[in-house]
C-alpha cells in the first residue's frame, strides 16, 4: 500500500511541478430563476453517462466566443506555452460545440482566484467573449502548510475561513466585472484531491519540495470552499443574475470509484473530464439563448 501511495505521489508531482509557478509570480499568500447544475437538482445525466444533444444552430448565428479560465485543473500547464498534457473539459467540449465558435482555454497553473481577477483583462475581457466559464480553487488555500498544524495534523479553521473568504472576494469581483459588461459566467466547483495530498515547502533556491511520506486531509478544508462558490452563485441566482453552476466536486463524490476519474491525485482524468464536460454542457444549454447576441 505504502508502495503503491508513493507510485501516484511521483506521477502527481511529475504533473503538478510542470503547472507550479515560478517564485517571482506567486502572488501573495491572503486569505431562482437562473439555472444552475448539480447532480441532485434539474438535470440528471450522469446515469447514463451520455451526452444530450446539442441545440440545432442554423448558418445564420452569430458564432460563439467561449472562454475557459482556470487553473491546471482546467488543463495542465500555462496558456500559449509548449509541454501540456492531461485531459482538459475543453477538449472534450470541442466536438459538441458549433464549429463556427471561438473556444478559447486560458490555463493558468498554480494561480489563484485573485491572480484570475488581477489579469482578467488581458486573459478574458480582451476577447470580448459571449459567455465565460471560470474554474479556480484548488491553489487558493495553498496546500497542506496553508491550513494545517504540522505537528498535529489539525485543521486550522481560522486558516481556512481567512483564505476561502479571500478566495470568495476574488471570485466576485472577476464575476462582477463580467457581469458589468452583460457576460454570463459558469462556475466550476474544484474536485476532490484523490486521497491524501503530500506536504510541501519551500527549498533554499525557492523551489516547490513535495514531501512523499508526509500527508493531510486537504478535502477537508477544500470542501469549505466549494460550498462557498456554492453559496456565491446561489445569491446571484437568487439576484436573477446569469451566474450559473457546474458542482464538479458533487459529480466527483458520485463516481469515487470510476475507472479514469483521476490522471494522478490531482487532475482529471478521462472520465471524469468527459463527466465535468457533460454538466457544462447541461448548463450551456439552458442557457443557449440568454447567450445569443
């Protein structure tokens, strides 16, 4: 078992390290009637597994301009640099969208909420897109050191209250700004780490260290987050604002022992890119005409 934890710690850093930015660029440590998605409420794809068909589009649309924003969740690595890999819901998306569309993905690994906000401008707003999905979370409560004790293994809670508020704060003020110039926006939940997430520091050269054999509970903490991004697009809802719901994390606890759910202990896999991309296309949708110009 021992053997086997370590085998997908190595391919986890492997992949994570890749997408992890450089000391110079982390940013600073801080703490209705609109329709949403979620596997218990309108929609119910996943039991089939299947994706429903897409809206008939006559030659006479307007194309589409799709933005993904995200973290290496959304797809490993960095916008516009060589050496990505993984399955990204993007990918996956492409054949079922309009071919006349502009889907345009902006990774953006080991980035926080607040980085997304601080550059949406030049990743997003540039495009003038017709309907934005963001997808951050998973660096914002920075890891295992961020809101654990190390020599307790407990969770600090004044910790975790302090980041996902700060997170929250980002969140809205990059969702308020697309709002402002009449943009929908879908939000992506983050997903559960698969198992136990490695410790880590921070070397004498400010290189990112993993820590194999020393581990936290890091769901724990990441679930507070996810049920404030809930909460987040559950009050523009209820504000009758175009913010809509893909809960990846609740689509994740649905299948926890689906074969391809998970590429290492991070990142999504096959399946379960294929599973996220279905709810998005659930929401794109219902919401198909809303996004029409």
């Amino acid at each position: 078992m021992k053997h086997h934890q370590t085998l997908i710690a190595a391919v986890f850093i492997s992949f994570l390290v890749s997408c992890t930015i450089s000391p110079a660029e982390r940013p600073t440590p801080t703490v209705s009637e609109t329709p949403s998605y979620s596997p218990s409420e309108t929609f119910t794809p996943f039991s089939t597994g299947t994706l429903s068909p897409t809206p008939t589009r006559t030659p006479t649309e307007k194309p589409l301009t799709l933005v993904f924003y995200g973290d290496s969740i959304l797809k490993v690595g960095d916008a516009g640099r060589p050496g990505s890999v993984g399955f990204s819901i993007v990918d996956t998306l492409r054949t079922d969208l309009n071919r006349a569309d502009q889907i345009i993905t902006s990774n953006h690994g080991g980035r926080k909420a607040r980085w997304g906000y601080e550059n949406l401008d030049a990743n997003v707003l540039t495009y003038k897109p017709d309907l934005v999905t963001v997808w951050w979370g998973i660096n914002d409560l920075n890891g295992c050191p961020g809101i654990f004790d190390r020599a307790t293994d407990t969770l600090l809670q004044y910790e975790v209250t302090a980041m996902v508020n700060d997170h929250i704060h980002y969140m809205q003020l990059q969702i308020d700004a697309m709002l402002k110039t009449n943009i929908p926006v879908i939000v992506i939940t983050p997903m559960p780490v698969l198992g136990t997430l490695p410790w880590s520091h921070y070397g004498p050269n400010n290189e990112l260290v993993w820590e194999n054999d020393y581990r936290c509970d890091f769901n724990r903490g990441l679930e507070q987050l996810v049920e404030a991004q809930r909460k987040l697009v559950g009050d523009y809802a209820a504000e009758r604002k175009p913010v809509y719901l893909v809960d990846a994390w609740q689509i994740y606890k649905d299948h926890p022992n689906t074969d391809n759910m998970y590429m290492d202990i991070l990142h999504p896999g096959a399946h379960g890119a294929e599973l996220v991309a279905e709810g998005w296309l659930q929401v794109f949708q219902s919401i198909f005409q809303s996004v029409q110009r």
